[in-house]
C-alpha cells in the first residue's frame, strides 16, 4: 500500500465527525473551529524505538504510550487536549501492526476526547511523534512558581514503570500479576488530567514525573528559585513494586527511574485538604513527600533528617 492508503485505512477512522474539526485527515492542515477565550495548549512527544521502548514492543502498546505521555504534559499545566496529530516514521507498512498501532492510539485518545485530524508518514527506523492541542481555562499551572512553606504532594505510586522496563528488558513472560501490573505501568501510563484541571487553581507549580522524581521536581525548584526537601520514607511504592524487588532497587527506582507519568504538584498549605478533598473525590491517590523552602536543589532526607540524597538523579537524553 501506498502512503495515502496506509492513512485512509488506518489513521481516517480515528476523526470524529465532531462539530469543530471543519477540515481534518487528508488536506495540507488540519483546520479547527477555535473559542478565543481560553489559552491554546501545544505538546509534543516523539517516541524512538530502542530509546524509549524496547523492540518488539506490543503496536497497540506504542500507539497508547505514544497518546499518553502528551496528555501527561496536558496534566502537568491543568490543560484540556482536544486534538492531536501524528508522525510516523515506519520501516515497512504492515497491516497487522498497523491496525493494532491505530487500536492503541485510538483508545487513548478516545479516553481523552480527543480526535486526530493530521500528521505525516515516512519510511525509516521505528519513530512515533504526536503533537497535542488543546486549550487551558484560566491561568494554567506552571514549574516556576512554587514557594517556601509548600508542601510537595505526588499522584499514584513511583517506580513501578522502571520496574517494568527491566521486566521487557529480560525478555521473558512475565511470572505473576505484580510483574504484568509492572509492565502495564511501563507501557500504559495514566495521564492524570483531571487531577491536573482540578489543581489548577490551587497548586503553585506542577510537573508530570517523566525523567525521573529528582530530576523533574529539581526542573521546578530551578524554575522557581526554591529548594525541595524530600522525606525518603514517604515516597509512595506499590505492593506490586516492593513484592517484585527489593527495597533499596525499589526506592532507586521511586526516586530516578522516570516513565512514571504521574504528577509532582507544589501546594500552599491553605489549599492543602481542598487539594485532597478534590484528589479523593476523583479516586486518585495523593501522597505528601516533603516541602518547599528556601535555597536550591532537590535534597532526600531520612526519618532522622540526614541527608540520603542518591547520586543518580534521572534519565539524562544527551550527556
């Protein structure tokens, strides 16, 4: 098949019919009709294979991931996505993989009411991109911001998609239901939008958790001229995670293992039980980790407060 088949097989079917897609899949642009009262919100992400999943890796798993880490960043600001394009670098047009690639961006598009409307293919090493637009109701939420006396509140549980990484690493069928569950985590993570619309006007600085815990909350402390002390002992970890491997992996995992997904958020004290009021509500799990004070830098520290700070901070793309 050729290019233009290949996306009017696959790729048409995920547009909706929705009313504000006036021109969508198969022109020079997508052409959307736009309410000019809110912010526009752009994302990109380019997943590379052997970079940032293994070969071999489950189509429908690549396409989902490839939806998922953009909505993260969506979460991270308090933004809502609407639509989405796509560039797909493949080394050859397979119509099985294809199809289950399609399945798996379109159901986590689908979660988010997003539509795809465009995008690009090309022949090449395995390479996906997908570029988010949508739109932010107010003032969104930003790394720079946070401030003194904030307290650090993460979503979820830390590690386990690290955990999950070296299970596909292995090559291996997965033995029991903690190591699948590690696994999904890898290769399905949940973007935590509503967490993040619902923060919004709450929290003073947000970051969704891809590099690693330390090497993202340092990206907030640095953007906002503070320092982050972190209580060791409080980082959430799974009973899938602690079941799987020992504690010491599990907290390196926890603390700079990265493809989390989850959200770190920097939350004044006065807005601290609204803030978990609203995370329950919505069923999603919160956790205190440390706080916010003056200086620079990101510092663990254990239940006695000596410093614990582990050398490795996160995933590095260029060192």
């Amino acid at each position: 098949m050729d290019e233009f088949d290949l996306i009017k097989r696959y790729f048409q079917a995920l547009e909706s019919a929705r009313g504000d897609v006036n021109i969508g899949i198969g022109d020079d642009a997508a052409i959307v009709a736009w309410d000019s009262a809110d912010d526009m919100a752009i994302a990109v992400d380019t997943l590379v294979e052997g970079v940032h999943f293994p070969a071999g890796t489950a189509a429908d798993a690549v396409g989902y991931k490839a939806v998922a880490v953009n909505l993260s960043d969506f979460a991270a600001m308090g933004a809502m996505p609407r639509y989405a394009t796509l560039a797909l670098t493949l080394p050859r047009a397979d119509a099985d993989w294809l199809q289950a690639f399609a399945n798996g961006m379109n159901k986590a598009l689908v979660d988010a009411d997003t539509v795809l409307v465009g995008g690009d293919t090309t022949r090449g090493p395995l390479t996906v991109t997908v570029q988010l637009v949508g739109q932010c109701e107010g003032a969104p939420m930003t790394r720079a911001g946070a401030e003194p006396d904030d307290v650090i509140l993460v979503s979820g549980s830390l590690g386990d998609a690290r955990a999950g990484l070296n299970l596909l690493r292995g090559n291996r069928f997965p033995a029991s239901d903690d190591e699948c569950e590690l696994i999904r985590r890898f290769l399905r993570p949940e973007a935590r939008l509503e967490l993040g619309r619902v923060c919004r006007i709450h929290a003073h600085a947000a970051i969704d958790i891809s590099d690693g815990l330390l090497a993202d909350v340092a990206h907030v402390m640095a953007a906002s001229a503070c320092r982050a002390e972190l209580e060791i002992e409080a980082l959430p970890l799974s009973t899938a995670l602690v079941t799987t491997v020992e504690r010491r992996r599990a907290m390196q995992y926890a603390t700079a293992g990265g493809d989390d997904y989850e959200l770190a958020l920097c939350v004044p004290p006065t807005a601290l039980e609204r803030v978990l009021e609203e995370a329950d509500r919505i069923a999603v799990p919160l956790t205190s980790i440390g706080r916010v004070v003056v200086g620079e830098g990101v510092i663990c520290l254990d239940a006695d407060g000596a410093d614990v700070t582990p050398y490795a901070k996160g995933y590095v793309h260029f060192d």
